[in-house]
C-alpha cells in the first residue's frame, strides 16, 4: 500500500515527517477535548467525598504530574514516530510489549464502555421527554438505555472511520460545546446555592473518601491517557507540539471539567440532602437542573468526542499484537466490544463500583510501565531507539525469549508493592500508593539494569581474558 493510501499508521509504523498534519492547536483541542467530558465531570463528583477542599487539593496535585508524565512519552512519540505500545518493546521486550497491549486494550474499551453508559443516560431523558419512554432509573429504563447504546455505537463508527484524522475534527467542536455546557451548568447551579456553602460542605463519615485514595483516584483517571498519547504525538512535526500542547490542553480541560463535576454533584447534595457519586454524572444533574434537550445533546456529542481518543487506543494497541492487524479494522472491532461491554453495569452490580474497578486496574497494571519507559529511553538507551529493530526476532530487543526480566521482574515487583500499599493507612491518608509505586519502578529497573549490564561486561571480559591464554 502507498503511503498517500494510508489512513491510519499502524502501531509499528514510523509516521514520516511529510505525513505529519496535527499543530500545537491541534494537539491542544484534542487534549482539551479528551479532559472536556463526562468522565472528568464524573470523577469530579467522586472525589468531592474528600470535601471540596481536600478534592481541589488532589486535583491541583495529582493532574500535573500525570500530565507531565504523559508530555515526556508523548517526546519519545514525537521522536521516534511510533505509537506508545510500539516505543514498550526496547523496555518490556517484544512478547512482553504483547502483554501491556492486551490490558491496554481492554483498559481503553472499558474506558469508552463508562462514558457511553453516561451518555446513554442523556439519551434516555431526551426519549423520556420527546416520547415518554422510561429514563434511566425508572421501571423500565433499561430497554432505553439499550437504546441509546446502539445510539452511541453508531456515533463511534462515525467518529473513528478517519482515524486520528477524525479524532482531529470532532474534538475542535467537542471542546467549544463542552465548555459552553461547563458554564451553563455552573450558572444553573450557583443559582440555587451559593460558592460559600459549597466551599464548606462536608460528607457524612459513612461516605468520606481519604485524601490518599482520592489522590490514586485521581492519578488514574490521569494517567490513563499516558498509554494512547504516543499515538497522536507521533503525527506532531515540532517537540512543542508534542509536549507542551498536550500538556496544557491536558490540565485546562481536567481543571475546569473536574471543578464543574464537584461544584455540581456538592450543589445537588446540599439541595436535596443526599451526596451519591452514582447520580454525579452530567446527565442526572442536568436533569434535576432541568436544563433540557440541547445540555443532553451536547452531553452526547462530547461523549463520542472523548471516546473516540479511548478507541484510538484500544485499537493501535491490538495492531501492536501483530503486523496483520490493520488500524481501521482493529478500531471498529474495538467499537463493538465497547458497546457490548457498556451493557454490563445494567444488570451487574453497580456503576460507581465498576469506575473505580477500572480506576485500580489502571494504577496497579500501567503506573510501572510508566516509569520503566522514562527510564529506558532517556537513561539507558539514551535516546536511541532502533525502528528497524522493533520487531526483529532474535534482535537487541528480543532480550529472553521476547522478554526483558530485568523490566518484567520490576514490574511484578510494582505491582505487588501497589496491592500492599494500597491497604496501608499511610498511603491512603496521605499522598497514595500511585506515585511511589511509579518512582519504585523507575528506581528499580534502573538498578537492576545496571547490575545486569555490569555482570554481563566482566562476564564477556573474563571470556576475553581466557581466550588470549
């Protein structure tokens, strides 16, 4: 295939410098966008079980660091022109690069599985309202839900059948309409209790979420963009258009969307006495604010938007498994197992609980990726990496059998530590398990690799030395 004939580059192909089309504005809506929506509204509720204060500290302390993380990845995108599951293989190795595509997969079909349920909800108040049909909560609402499902499938196929090119457009429009909806529902909000009475609301013991854990609450919701950003830097022609565009959009939209979700989901409580992070998302607020059929369409509209970054994702990641693979094909496989996915919640157990699920899952599998990639590239390989060798058997990053022990070894290690951690008063009530356990992995790896290299110097050397007697 020419390269003119290609829409979307696969996760092992070098995006050459001519093929390059997304500028700092580009990059900056995209990631405005992708933080503009009805997840970070969501999460924003969750984390007010902290009290306002305690969720704007979080808020003001986690994000940047998350995002800084995601701006260094996004360089060696921009870099080496690769997608990020593709820049995992000089690290993890290439079978082990296998096993982070699978998880990141599901990570990002389970990511665009939550925010069409929240849209589904907007669906179903607008067929309430246009034809009587049970919305979501009532008897019945169910078989609307389902509705609006299939509804915002078929938006997705719309959304990704350009690839990033697609992505590009919805999210210039996605991010005016969300921010216009931002306000308006602030306004909507402030009109029936004051800032005041917000800045000092409390939750009920029972319901009070630790600073800790509202920090690694906080962080994965963050840090869950850092595994699909390579994907778009690599289509960035300058570094600053891979770093700081997404950097800035990242935390613009987090920071307004993340204020709105918490003014909101604490107005609701303080005017009907009851905080619930299940009835946080946009479209149960906006109708208990009786904002009408345009807030719920726009709801919708910014819910395909941000979804249409999470397929990206969870796409490139399955064409990371193997070269067959095609992008567009692997993103409308994703779109259909997103969609069947999203019905779950409805009949099993219940939303919040499958939020913070995929929220844990994020932290315990991806944080030590995070900090073993850093590592690897600017440290011990130097900014060098070798394209041609990304999938070569028997190559430098073959290591053991596919795998690099030295990286998988760590990674096990960071993992048990976040599961330990994560039941430990001191990390809960404080600054979280997420981040020590990024810095545990950065630390270790790096030890370990040296120890590796250095054994493996003096071994070849006392060979040599043997040799010449």
């Amino acid at each position: 295939m020419s390269d003119k004939k290609i829409i979307e580059y696969s996760a092992l192909d070098p995006v050459p410098k001519n093929r390059r089309t997304m500028n700092f504005f580009d990059m900056l809506a995209t990631w405005t966008g992708a933080n503009a929506n009805n997840g970070t509204w969501y999460v924003g509720g969750v984390v007010g079980a902290a009290g306002f204060g305690g969720a704007l500290i979080v808020t003001l302390v986690s994000n940047p660091i998350a995002y800084l993380l995601m701006a260094i990845i996004g360089f060696m995108g921009y870099k080496i022109g690769t997608s990020t599951m593709s820049l995992v293989r000089p690290s993890l190795g290439i079978r082990g690069s296998y096993i982070l595509s699978i998880f990141n997969a599901l990570q990002y079909i389970g990511w665009t599985a939550i925010n069409t349920f929240l849209a589904a909800i907007s669906i179903s108040f607008i067929l309430s309202e246009l034809i009587q049909a049970p919305p979501y909560g009532a008897s019945g609402g169910n078989k609307t839900m389902l509705i609006g499902i299939v509804i915002m499938t078929i938006l997705h196929f719309l959304s990704i059948m350009m690839g990033h090119k697609s992505v590009k457009f919805v999210e210039r429009i996605g991010m005016v309409l969300i921010l216009i909806l931002g306000v308006w529902e602030m306004v909507a909000v402030l009109s029936q209790v004051s800032l005041e009475q917000i800045i000092h609301w409390q939750p009920k013991e029972t319901s009070h979420m630790p600073i800790g854990t509202a920090m690694d609450t906080m962080a994965a919701f963050s840090l869950g963009w850092i595994p699909v950003i390579a994907d778009f830097t690599r289509y960035t022609k300058r570094k600053v258009d891979a770093t700081i565009a997404p950097l800035v959009g990242a935390n613009i939209g987090l920071f307004w969307f993340v204020f709105v979700g918490l003014v909101s989901t604490i107005g609701t409580a303080l005017s009907t006495g009851v905080y619930d992070p299940n009835n946080s998302d946009p479209s149960t607020i906006a109708s208990k604010l009786g904002l009408g059929v345009i807030a719920f369409l726009i709801i919708i509209f910014t819910s395909t938007t941000a979804n249409a970054i999470d397929l990206m994702g969870a796409g490139i990641s399955i064409t990371n498994l193997n070269k067959k693979f095609k992008s567009i094909p692997a993103l409308f496989i994703s779109t259909i197992l997103a969609g069947i996915l999203t019905v779950v919640p409805l009949y099993f157990g219940n939303f919040l609980g499958a939020f913070e699920t995929l929220l844990n899952y994020i932290n315990m599998v991806f944080g030590p990726i995070f900090g073993i990639m850093i590592v690897d590239f600017f440290l011990l390989k130097k900014i060098d990496y070798c394209v041609e060798e990304l999938d070569k058997k028997g190559g430098k990053y073959w290591y053991f059998h596919g795998f690099n022990l030295a990286s998988v070894f760590s990674w096990g290690i960071c993992i048990g530590f976040y599961l330990i951690g994560n039941r430990i008063g001191l990390f809960s009530s404080t600054i979280g398990v997420t981040f020590p356990t990024i810095a545990l992995s950065a630390i270790l790896y790096y030890v370990i690799s040296k120890c590796v290299n250095k054994f493996s110097s003096n071994t070849k050397q006392e060979g040599m030395s043997l040799e010449n007697k």
